[in-house]
C-alpha cells in the first residue's frame, strides 16, 4: 500500500471508531435528539453520513481514475438531504451503523488500493467547490471530514440535551 494511502486508511479508520464510540451507546431517545443546526434529528444526521460515503467515493473514483465526474449542485444537495430526512425519519442505530460500517470498510479497502499517481490527481465533482483539489485533499476534507463535521454537530445536540436535563433536576 502506498504511504499516502497508508496514511488516509489510519484516518478514515480513526474516524470511523470515534464516529461509533458516540453513537453506539446512544438510547432511542437520544437517537431521536434535534440537531439544532442541521435541522434534522440524532438518527437521520447519521444516515446521511453512511450515506455520503459511498456517494464521495464513487467521485473520488472518477477523479483517482483521470475521469471529470457529474459536477453535483448545491440545489441536489438540497434536495437530497430534504428527501432523505423523511425517509429516514425512523431509521435505526443498529441498522444505520451497520450501513456505516460497510460502507467505511468498503472506503478502506478501496484506498488501500490506490497509488500516489490516483491520490495526485486533481479534480471537481461540487458546485462551488475549489477547482485543484487532489483525491487525497478530497478525502481527508470531505469524506474524513464529513465524518467529524457532523459528529461535532451531534455531541453539540446531545451536551445541550444532558445540560437542559442537569438543570431541571436541580431547579426541579
């Protein structure tokens, strides 16, 4: 395995062990937990980083390969996330960190495969996006920090449960 490749898989791996050491334990109810700034709850934000995973190395395959892949606009994106938040409305941990796990052991295995020459390359598959970014960029930026954006935004919602909880039982 190429050292970059090395390097990337130790992150992803990093990540993917954080992302479920916050979620694993989660009750039902804090499954369910708003998000304030995404809007969507515990459960669904998770999905959609399974979810992203697959989605980002499809491009990042195109890109690794020479390939210029489907520019995604900011009005997909959109409409995606708002169609997904209602599907998975009741979606499950359990089933949600399954897809999590597969989908993150599918992204290993694949960059484990990849040479300096496919992580060099350069490329655009989001609208907006910076034009030069390299596969190796696109992975740690998108797809490592797809992963820690989101389970920021889930430790904020669940810390300002557990605060809002600390308080009513001492003013009760």
């Amino acid at each position: 395995m190429a050292e970059r490749a090395f390097a990337l898989v130790a992150q992803i791996e990093q990540a993917v062990v954080e992302f479920n050491g916050a979620l694993a334990g989660l009750s039902e109810e804090q499954w369910g937990i708003l998000c304030p700034n995404e809007a969507r709850s515990v459960g669904v934000v998770a999905r959609h980083v399974a979810k992203g995973i697959p989605f980002e190395m499809a491009c990042f395959r195109e890109i690794a390969a020479g390939h210029k892949p489907t520019i995604f606009t900011i009005a997909n994106n959109t409409a995606m996330n708002a169609a997904d938040a209602e599907e998975w409305a009741s979606c499950t941990k359990d089933e949600t960190l399954a897809l999590f796990h597969e989908y993150a052991a599918a992204a290993v295995a694949e960059v484990r495969q990849w040479d300096d020459r496919q992580l060099s390359r350069a490329g655009k598959y989001y609208e907006g996006g910076p034009e030069d970014r390299t596969v190796d960029q696109w992975i740690e930026r998108t797809l490592i920090g797809h992963i820690h954006d989101h389970l920021q935004s889930i430790r904020a919602a669940l810390a300002s449960t557990q605060l809002v909880a600390v308080f009513f039982s001492a003013h009760g």
